[in-house]
C-alpha cells in the first residue's frame, strides 16, 4: 500500500507517509506506535502440549522448522474451555490446559497443555509430530517461557500456582472421591475445563449415572471468593450451591450442580423466580451484615461511598485530562464540582430513606444464577459486597432489558422485587430506592475504576479510558435522576 510501511522489529512501528493517492503531497510522515491485532474478535495463542511421562511437545513442522501450533480462540468465551476443544476437534487428542502466559494486548500467548492421564502420544500425520524441547525452533518460546516448560519437566511444576503443575486434575479426582466415597465414579468422569489458570480453576466433572460435580478453585491471596463463599453458604444455604468439599490449601471447594444458568433458560417465569430469589437472599442477609464485613466483603455503604467523592472525583478529573480524541466533550472542573454536588445529594437522600444495607453480589449477571425446577442459586461471589440492596436489581434488570423478549413482561419483574420488599419498606422508600438505584450504582462503578487505578498504575491507560466512560455514566445518571424529579414535583 503506497504511503504504509510495516516494520520487520519488534516494535511495532507503523510509517503513514504522505496521502500521494489523494492528491494532498505536503502532509508529512509520522511514525505511530502501534498493536497489530490479526483479528480483534479473537486472540491468539501458542500451543505447548506436553506429555509428561515422555517430556517431548506436540509440534509442527513449518519451512523445515519444528514450530508449536497456533490457537485462534474467539475473545470474551472461556479460553481454556475453547482450548481444550480445539486440540480434541482438531487432533484429536485429550488434554489438560496448566497456565496461560501472556497478557499483553496483540502478543501471542502461550498456553501450558498437559497431555491427559492414560492418552498416549499417538502416530500424527505430517506435520504434526512429537518433538524435545531442544528442538523446537529458538524463536517459538521467549527465554522466560522457555525456562519455565524446562522448569515443568525438571520438577512437574512451574511455580506460578497449584494448578501449574502437572497431575493436578488426577490430585483433584483422588480428592473429591475420597471426601465422598465416590472415586469409581470420578475415574470415568468426562473432564470439561471452563476455566483455568496457574492460580484458579473451574472444572466440571460429568458423571454417566449421577449428577455433574463442579471444582472451583481461587488461590491468589487477593481474591476473596473461598473465605466469603464459605462463610456464606451456612447463613444462606437456599441461595448457593450446595458445597460438598473443600480444601484450604487450594482455596478450592465443590459444588453439586445447580442447574443451568440464567442465560439458557431466559423466559418470564426463570427471571421471576431470579427476582424473587434474590429479594429474599438480601431481606435474610440483613442480620449478617456484621459478620459478612468481617469475612472480607466489600465495604459499599452510602457512608462510604459519600466520603470517597472527593477522592473519585480528583482521579476522574485525571483520566479525563489525559483524554485524546475529541469524539467526546471532556468534563471541566466545574463539571466536575456540580457532579460531585449532585452525587452528594443522591447519597444524603438515600441515608434519609433509611433503607437496611443487605449483600450485594457485585457481578450479578444471567451466567452467575442457576435454575433448575423450582429453585434458583446465586454462584461467583468474588466482588461481594454490603451496601444498598437496589443496586443489585438495578443491575439484574439492565441485562435482562437488553433481551427484545423481556420488553413485554419487564414491569412485571419490578413489581415483583417491589412486592419482596414490601413486608419491611413502605412504598415511598421502594419507589424512591428504584429511582436512585440506577445513579448508586453507576458510583459504585465509578468507584471500583478510582480503586483500580490507586492499586494498579502500570495499566493506567486503560483504566483512564473506563474512569471516563463511568463518569460519563455517572453524569448521564444523575441528568435522569433529576428529569424524572422534575417530574414527579
């Protein structure tokens, strides 16, 4: 293409030159640093499969060379559940996904593959084959990821997490039977890998004559979903997965299937009965606030959120100086102060609604509620929080707006959350609690984004990028808040 030149180093360096096919010849050329993307929809990863019983890798042979093969997995499914899919469907073969390394945007990933227990390593056609490690072209693995497959074979495990290791799925099987007397039944087990890494994991175990057993594991010492998940499941055991086992050393538990989730069985009657639930889970929750805290919940209370403003609004004006493009106006700082005015008072008028503060789930979505029959169970309790108990509805409902089905049948999912809270709140406070709802939570957001930042400033691109977006949220929020005000006066 005349004018563009794709440099062959690795910086990634993109020459726009002068627009000559347009006639305009005095625009000077400019050097742009750039990530080059194959597929936006998709990343792309390395394949190491590895046996480790031969120690050799599962290889192609490109050009004379011995080269790991590629994945191309769609973004936003579950990569390691797309994974282990491919290499099954393309080749047949029954593996084990150990890690992922990588996460910089258009690099290609590396993901760690074990070759399953009792799968040998079988005659491929050309030009696939099994190959060392030393064979393997030098340019297919970095140092770094080469030494830790090295690190794998040498000592079983790479000493990122106690799920990159080799074996660990069959430690897992020895355990769940052993704690429920069922080890001939997990022997034969179809493994479905949904999710995985060095340090979590979430494995379903498909059993031919009883139901599916589900893994989840969560062992980096930030995350908080194994203390607050079993501290929660007594106090609430309607409303959660029946855990069946767990181990602390993994922060791994197991659950008997709940069902299917929310998004595969959508319809009136499944999202009512997620409503329902989830207007009683909060009413119960309110005389476990105390100790909900003190198992690591997230502290979201109007008090809270009202003496963060200043802090929110001081990191949001940063983003938002650091803004580019023109497609959107950037707020000023007299923006900013009428916003943190405004946002003030929301929080004033709910104190003044003296609404009881109840769990929040924090990432309440059509995937983390389970139905089956009669009953429904609220899963992924990792963002957990105590605050107003609106927000979670006003978040429930958004999604559930966003199907052309529920347009017809929508009013009828907020009588009925209005109708669970009718036996402790007048109506006024309901009412009022709805229309605020919507303004909280996009604080709340807000808020999280303000703490991303505070904790994490090597990625402070993006998180500027979503400060900005939930600012805007924000504004636009509170711009509806007081229309439907001037209203109702």
């Amino acid at each position: 293409m005349p004018g563009v030149h794709l440099s062959q180093s690795s910086g990634r360096s993109l020459l726009i030159g002068r627009a000559t096919m347009l006639g305009i010849s005095q625009l000077p050329a400019r050097r742009c640093q750039l990530y080059l993307i194959d597929n936006p929809l998709y990343d792309r990863y390395r394949l190491v499969l590895l046996s480790s019983s031969t120690r050799l890798v599962f290889a192609e042979r490109v050009s004379h060379r011995l080269c790991l093969p590629r994945l191309s997995i769609p973004r936003w499914t579950r990569a390691a559940e797309q994974v282990q899919q491919a290499i099954d469907c393309n080749w047949g073969i029954k593996g084990m996904v150990l890690d992922f390394l990588g996460d910089e945007p258009g690099d290609e990933g590396v993901v760690l593959v074990e070759l399953m227990n009792g799968v040998r390593e079988r005659a491929l056609p050309t030009p696939q084959s099994w190959a060392n490690l030393c064979d393997i072209h030098p340019e297919e693995l970095t140092s770094f990821e080469r030494g830790l497959v090295e690190t794998l074979f040498e000592d079983g495990q790479t000493g990122r997490g106690p799920f990159s290791r080799f074996g660990w799925i069959e430690e897992a099987q020895t355990w769940i039977g052993n704690e429920l007397g069922i080890n001939r039944q997990l022997d034969s087990a179809e493994i479905l890998q949904l999710n995985a890494g060095a340090k979590h994991a979430l494995v379903r175990f498909g059993r031919t004559a009883e139901p599916p057993l589900w893994l989840k594991a969560v062992a980096d010492p930030s995350d908080r979903e194994f203390v607050i998940t079993k501290s929660l499941a007594p106090l609430a055991p309607e409303y959660l997965p029946q855990i069946v086992a767990s181990r602390e050393d993994w922060k791994a538990w197991c659950m008997k299937d709940a069902g299917r989730p929310l998004q595969e069985s959508f319809g009136i009657d499944s999202c009512s009965r997620a409503v329902h639930r989830l207007a009683e889970l909060q009413i119960v929750s309110i005389d476990q606030v105390g100790s909900l805290l003190a198992t690591g919940c997230r502290d979201l209370r109007y008090t809270v959120l009202r003496d963060r403003i200043p802090q929110m609004m001081e990191l949001a004006q940063e983003a938002m100086g650091y803004q580019s493009s023109g497609f959107a106006p950037r707020f000023g700082a007299s923006r900013f102060g009428r916003l943190s005015t405004r946002l003030e008072y929301a929080c004033v008028e709910l104190a003044d609604l003296n609404i009881p503060d109840t769990l929040i789930h924090g990432d309440i979505s059509l995937d983390n509620i389970l139905v089956a029959g009669q009953g429904c169970v609220f899963t992924d309790w990792a963002q957990a929080s105590i605050g107003n108990p609106f927000v979670t509805f006003e978040r429930l409902c958004s999604q559930i707006a966003q199907d052309p089905r529920a347009q017809s049948w929508l009013s009828r999912l907020v009588d009925m959350y209005r109708a669970g809270w009718r036996s402790i709140l007048s109506e006024d406070q309901i009412n009022r609690a709805l229309d605020l709802a919507q303004t909280i939570a996009a604080a709340i957001d807000l808020l999280t984004q303000c703490e991303r930042l505070r904790q994490n400033r090597s990625h402070e691109f993006q998180i500027h990028s979503g400060l900005r977006a939930m600012t805007r949220r924000l504004d636009r929020a509170i711009d509806a808040l007081e229309l439907n005000q001037s209203r109702c006066a």
